[in-house]
C-alpha cells in the first residue's frame, strides 16, 4: 500500500474526561452520514476517563448490589455495547478509541481485534517490556497478569470502543472486581513492569507511531474543543 492510498486518520486528544462524555463523543464520530465508505472520517480519540467501572455484552453476576458497592468507592458505572465482560478506567490508564470505517482497511472484526492486539504489544515492546502477549483470554498479557484491556464494538464496519493501557494506573482499583470475568489472574501496569514511572503522555507517543505501522495508515493530529 503506497502511502498516497493509506487511508487518513484523524488524532483527537482529549485528555481526562468522565466517560459518559467519551461516550457522547463515540457517538457523535461514528454516526457519520456518508455515501461511500471513503466519505467516512477515521478518528483515534486518546483519553483518560476519571473513574469508572463499566461492563459488556457479556455482563454477568453484576447485580445492582454490586452496582452500588463499586459507586460507594467514588468510581462511576456504566453498562455499555462492547464486547467484554467488567473492567475498570481511571487517571494513568490510555484509552485509546479507534473509529474508523473497516472497508477502508479491512471489513473484518476479527482482523481488526488482533491488529489492535498486535499495536498493544509493539508498543509495550517498543516502551521495553519484551514479555508482552496474546494469551487464550482477550486483552493483552505480562505471565499472568493483564497489562491492557480490549472490548470493542462494530456496526456497518464502523468500530467504537477500543483499549484501555495501564500506564500508571493505581491498580487498587482493580482489587474490587474480577477484571474481565476472569478468574485467578491479575493485572499490571507500563510504570510497575518498567518500575519507572510511565505516563500517558510517553504512551501516546510510542502507541501512534506503531498505530500507522500495524493499521498502515497515516494520522494527522486534530484539536478538540471537548
């Protein structure tokens, strides 16, 4: 693909927002009204979400009990159209939201769930966390312990949702939830691997240069009035 045919994509950085905003955001940029699928605008929306617990498609034994115990800790909850089951975002977490039009790249969720896999692990690899990998769970793993979330959506080969990198997350927050509805396992974050501290800022810099290498795109940073 010659550089002239890679599809655009626009970088909207918005920093820490709550999440019903990201939400509000997701829906605006998707619901394009366009003709042709080259008509759509791709955008990648980079984000921190104050705290928040939200759950999937795949919900299951999170009752309202359970609902109001996580919103006594101070943290929102949201009960979205993602794939995935419970997951937690808050300050030093990337959430990375691609909104692009599949046709344009290629009109295939699954190709289009391990390419973002495949981004999450070039750039821990790249930030030097060589362990990085998929395993038989969704998400992205260090050993046992998860280091990135993935639940997305797709409708009419348009993707909302997207991933959410530990940078430097307080991972307590995690404590109070089986992350992703699975058992025994735990999770990590960028500045705990690195034992340094990781921003997501530093992220962001790394992530957007492997985004136009495993999606062959090009990006162009746009501002945002959110």
């Amino acid at each position: 693909m010659t550089l002239k045919s890679r599809p655009l994509v626009s970088v909207l950085r918005v920093g820490l927002i709550n999440y019903n905003t990201g939400l509000q955001l997701q829906k605006m940029l998707s619901n394009q009204s366009v003709d042709h699928r080259w008509q759509f605008h791709n955008y990648l929306v980079l984000q921190e979400h104050n705290p928040v617990y939200t759950i999937g498609i795949r919900t299951k034994g999170y009752l309202e009990d359970d609902e109001k115990r996580l919103r006594k800790l101070g943290a929102e909850f949201y009960r979205t159209n993602r794939g995935g089951l419970i997951t937690f975002h808050g300050p030093g977490q990337l959430v990375a939201y691609p909104i692009i039009h599949l046709q344009q790249f290629k009109p295939s969720m699954r190709w289009y769930v391990s390419t973002l896999e495949e981004l999450i692990i070039r750039t821990c690899r790249e930030l030097g966390i060589a362990e990085a990998t998929r395993t038989e769970h969704t998400g992205i793993w260090v050993k046992d312990r998860k280091i990135c979330a993935i639940g997305v959506h797709g409708s009419r080969y348009i993707t909302t949702h997207g991933i959410g990198l530990n940078c430097c997350t307080n991972l307590k927050w995690f404590e109070h939830i089986t992350p992703c509805g699975i058992e025994g396992k735990g999770v990590t974050s960028l500045s705990e691997q690195l034992e340094r501290q990781v921003t997501v800022e530093e992220s962001i810099e790394v992530l957007l240069k492997m985004f136009t290498e495993v999606f062959q795109c090009q990006l162009c940073e746009e501002s945002s009035n959110t």
